[in-house]
C-alpha cells in the first residue's frame, strides 16, 4: 500500500501547491516512485507546476525526478451504484491506479471544503496543513477569546479533520499524522508571531496535531513555478548564481521540513 500523504487547508493563499510540489519532487529525487493528484478542478495549481516541469525537462533536453501525475479519470454517472458519489468514484480510481506502482501518493487539496477534499482526507497516513502565521488562517483551526487568547474550541477544519479520524478508526485504519505548518515566517521576530505560536502549541496539545517549520516568505517560490523547478533542482540545471544566501537557507527550510514529516523508509541525503 502507498503511503497517502494529503495537502490541505480549507483557505487559499497558504502554500499548500508549493509545499506539495517540493515534498513530491524531494521524495522522487531520493529515489522514492512518487504519485500526485491535484483536487483543485479549477485552479490546478499543483497540476500545472507538474505539466512546466515536465515541459522544461523537454524544451531544455534534461532529465529531472517528476512525479507521475494522474488527473481524476471521467465516469459515466451510469456505472456508477445506487447512491454511490460520482467524485468518490473518481477519486478512488485515480488512487488505485497509481498505488500498485507508487511508494508515496501526493494529493493536493482545494482552498475550500469540497467533497473531495473531504473524502481526500479520510485517506491520509500523513496530513499536512500549510497555514500562514496569522489568527486569521489560525480561526479554521480553533476559535479564540479576542481579549485573552484562550482558545474555545475547535473550528470548521479541525472538525473535519477530527470526522475523517472518527472514519478511519471505524474502518481499523492507523491514525492520521497531522503536521501543521507555520508557512511564509517574517524573518522578524514580531509580538504577533510569538500569540499564533504559543496558540498553536496549546491547540496541538488538545486536538492532536504536530507543529512544523514551513517555508519563510520569499522570491525565488514564485519564480520557480513558470518552469516546474524546485530549490533542489537549481544546481543540476546550472543555475550556480541562484545559490545565493537566502535560497541556501529554503534549501534548509526543505530539508527541515522533510525530517518533521519523519515518512516511513524516507532517509533526508539532500
């Protein structure tokens, strides 16, 4: 069985394409056979970071470790049994074509509650939630006292996460991995940043959840998408001007990130 590792944040503008594009593409070049299936039937963003990969490795005429990507197969409403959901159809068909020949699958979620992120996250071994470091992307996971910062209770996400747990446990599957990402840090340590910390790791204590350094924000994320290419490809392309100081230290950022998850049979030699 793959291991399903599921990117997710009911808000958009966090991250998550980017963090599955590097984790998928970091996984494939230590040698792991990599899947990837982007959710997001709109935006595709994680789908089309993957197809300028694949396009600059044959325009440039290199070889690069590319993810194989399945978009979600069309069924006929017709085959599909009494009450089935057609989009639980599709989503199991494109799971099951890439598990016998795949060690890890990648699936990208939408920045929206959707039923197939829902279902999406039902399947998760590993789950990761990017989220920026402000109470407002804090406020899908739990909601706060404004005047002393106590946290209430659990929110829309958390409480989804917490259904898709329940299912597991009913079906005797293992337990998710939830890893929460502080995403796009300031390099400043401001009194802001110290509450959503300190918040989160109070939170993580009551709902179960580990707390991960993400991605700080920088440039060179968004200019790398236009070609497919990630921090770790910059060197094998020749790029040698790009390895500035801040591009060394997201390399860092990455390999950190890759260490937290702890996926099972993954050693970090990058």
């Amino acid at each position: 069985m793959a291991h399903i590792i599921i990117v997710g944040n009911e808000k958009g503008g966090a991250g998550k394409s980017t963090v599955s594009m590097h984790v998928a593409t970091a996984l494939a070049r230590m040698g792991h056979k990599v899947g990837a299936i982007d959710l997001d039937l709109r935006q595709k963003t994680f789908g089309r970071y993957l197809e300028n990969r694949q396009s600059f490795c044959e325009r440039e005429g290199v070889q690069l470790p590319v993810p194989e990507y399945r978009d979600l197969p069309q069924v006929d409403s017709a085959e599909l049994a009494e009450g089935e959901n057609i989009y639980d159809r599709r989503l199991s068909m494109a799971v099951t074509s890439l598990e016998a020949s795949c060690d890890f699958i990648l699936i990208d979620c939408p920045g929206s509650h959707t039923r197939l992120s829902q279902v999406a996250h039902t399947l998760a071994d590993t789950l990761i939630t990017p989220m920026n470091d402000s109470f407002i992307d804090f406020d899908l996971l739990a909601r706060i006292d404004p005047d002393s910062n106590k946290i209430l209770g659990p929110s829309v996400y958390s409480e989804m996460v917490w259904n898709a747990r329940q299912l597991r446990a009913q079906a005797g599957l293992k337990p998710i991995d939830w890893v929460v990402l502080r995403n796009r840090l300031g390099a400043q340590a401001m009194h802001n940043k110290k509450k959503i910390g300190d918040a989160l790791t109070e939170l993580s204590r009551r709902i179960g959840f580990r707390v991960a350094p993400g991605f700080s924000e920088r440039v060179i994320f968004r200019e790398l998408f236009p070609r497919g290419l990630t921090l770790l490809d910059l060197k094998d392309i020749g790029v040698k001007s790009a390895m500035n100081i801040s591009n060394v230290a997201a390399r860092q950022e990455l390999r950190d990130l890759m260490k937290e998850l702890a996926l099972p049979g993954v050693e970090i030699d990058f």
